[in-house]
C-alpha cells in the first residue's frame, strides 16, 4: 500500500520546518508569497491528500494558467445565504478559495441573498434563475424546512453547516462541515487535568448543527472523563445581555465556559466584564473558529482554528462530483480542525 504523504513528508523534502507546510498550506499569515508557492507545488507532486483531487479536476479541464476565454463555460454556481457573511466569517475566506478555484473551471459563482420573506413564503430570492444554475452551495441556512424545498429543485446541492439534527434526520443532500468535536474533547480533558473540573458552555446548540456537534463534544468528554455538568453553567444564549442575565444569577462562576463560536466568546466576555469579573483571572473562555477578532481580543481569545483551504477544496469536490455523477450516495465531511491556547485559557 502506497504510504499515505504528511505534511512532515513536504517539510523533509524541501529543508524547511513542518510549521511552515502547515502555513502553506492551510493559508496561514506570515509567510512570503514564494516560499508558499514552492510548498504547494511540492505538496501537489508528491500528491498530499489534500490536494490530489484539485489535480485530478485539472487534468480534465484547462490548467490554471488559461486564459479565461479559453475556459469553456460550465454555468453558475449559486451561493445561497441568510446572513451577511462579512470578512469575520469563517466562510468568507473559504468562498474567496473556492470561487477562484471553480472560475479555472468555467463556472461563475453568484451570491443570492434569501430573505426571511423568501423563507416563510418558501420563495427563491428574485435574482436566481434556475436555467443558469447548474449547482447550489448554501451557507449559514439553517431553516430545515426552506433546505428541503431547495433538495427538491432537481439541483446538486451542497450545505456548509446546516440545520441542526437532534432529531435524527438529515437532508438529502452533500454536507460539508468542520471537525467540531476533536478540539473540544481535547480542551476539556486538558482543563480537567489542570484542576479545572467545574466547565460550563454557552451557546445555543440548536442553531445550527455546528453549535449541537460542539456541545454534544463538550458533553462527551466530561461524560467519559467522570466530571459532572451544572446544568445551570449551560447557558442557551449568543447575546451579551442575555449571557450577562445568566451569568449574574450563578451563585459562583466556573472555572471555565466553552462557547459555541468566537462572537459568542467575545459577547461572553463582555458580559462577564459588565458584572465586575475578568478573563482568565475569574473564568477561562474558549472559542471557536479563530476569526480574526479571536486575536485581537483583550486577552486573546483561545480557540479552534479552521482550515479554510481545506474547506473550499473539499467543498469543490463535493460539488463538482454531485454535478457529474448525480446518482452518488449523499456525504457528509468533516474537515480537520486545530486547538490553539492563548491568553483567554492561561494555565496556572
């Protein structure tokens, strides 16, 4: 069996540090623009896993270096979206990869904004045009009965995240999501093992399925380790003035709070601050997605970083295999995720 290649694999043939392949290749700031290129193009030929699909799609289609009248038009990928997805959003990063790699292609990809008029009415925003869209990709659609009418246009569909399945049903459908489970488990074992056995979460799980499989990690994992839950360190809110609410009527604080993403976080130490307690000194925050405001937090924020690169490739897969075998049975994917420690969680 061929040995499967690794990131220290890449580092060893071309002389550099394994930390600089992981810049590379998951799109990490601080690395020359050269230096990237050359790890990329290394990683491509000794055909990292990551990778080897995108080089599979290219071979069938017009290399990356065509010019784009030479690339035969395949039609319009569709983004769908409920939200605003500003340049904070995991997602933002992802869609800039994914759209520059669908374009080498010949698709074109068109954002459509659905309104809350579209989901209680169960409309298609008036900018989308079924015979020009050959794909749709969703995001931060988390209206279960909305998704399925879009599983019933006829359409390859993909979900990055999705409606949550505490119900045990999913959707007809590809979906892509992060590794929400891995970190999580590992930070909780972590902070118990540190002496910190009182860990509460804040967020609502049933947002989104992201938000569930997060908390049903931090479940887990105090579960197998023998360390109880307060349900009432469990807060079901995303909003400063209602974590604050919560947070005020606990007769002492935990030592640590996982929340369901880094906005969360940051709402969570805001309301902290707002009743006279402090980071990491009182309680320990973690979040989730390491946006750019998880750094620039005071203090910086811990959290779970999210391979962007990964997502937007993987995501072309999906799609792009949907499109030319649409019989295949429906995936669901996960891709890797990374626990990273800063201030917010500072260990004695």
């Amino acid at each position: 069996m061929k040995k499967k290649v690794t990131i220290q694999d890449i580092a060893e043939a071309l002389g550099v540090s394994r930390n600089t392949v992981s810049k590379a290749i998951n799109n990490s700031e601080g690395l020359a623009d050269a230096t990237r290129e050359k790890i990329l193009q290394k990683a491509v030929e000794m055909g990292y896993k990551q990778f080897s699909y995108v080089q599979t799609f290219r071979n069938q289609f017009p290399p990356p270096s065509a010019q784009p009248e030479e690339v035969e038009y395949q039609g319009e990928i569709a983004l769908l979206t409920s939200a605003f997805l500003t340049q904070s959003h995991f997602a933002s990063t992802m869609l800039d990869k994914f759209q520059r790699e669908i374009s080498q292609l010949g698709y074109t990809m068109n954002t459509h904004r659905v309104t809350e008029v579209d989901i209680r009415e169960m409309t298609l925003p008036v900018t989308f045009r079924r015979e020009q869209v050959r794909a749709i990709i969703c995001i931060e659609m988390f209206d279960r009965p909305y998704d399925e009418m879009l599983c019933e246009l006829g359409l390859p569909v993909l979900f990055v995240d999705g409606p949550v399945k505490t119900d045990g049903f999913s959707l007809p459908a590809d979906q892509l999501y992060m590794d929400n489970s891995t970190g999580i488990t590992r930070f909780v074992n972590d902070m118990l093992a540190a002496g910190h056995r009182r860990i509460g979460f804040i967020g609502n799980y049933e947002h989104c399925q992201s938000f569930f499989e997060r908390y049903a990690a931090f479940r887990l994992a105090m579960l197998l380790a023998g360390a109880p839950v307060d349900e009432r360190d469990c807060i079901r809110y995303n909003h400063q003035d209602e974590i604050a609410e919560r947070l005020d009527a606990l007769a002492s604080l935990p030592d640590v709070f996982i929340c369901a993403n880094d906005f969360v976080a940051g709402d969570a130490i805001r309301a902290l601050f707002s009743i006279g307690k402090n980071v990491p000194e009182d309680v320990r925050i973690l979040g989730f997605d390491d946006s750019a405001e998880s750094r620039l937090s005071r203090p910086p924020l811990s959290t779970v970083h999210v391979h962007t690169q990964i997502m937007a490739y993987s995501a072309l897969q999906l799609l792009i295999t949907r499109i030319r075998e649409p019989s295949l049975d429906y995936r669901v994917v996960h891709t890797e995720t990374d626990l990273i420690y800063r201030d917010s969680t500072k260990f004695d």
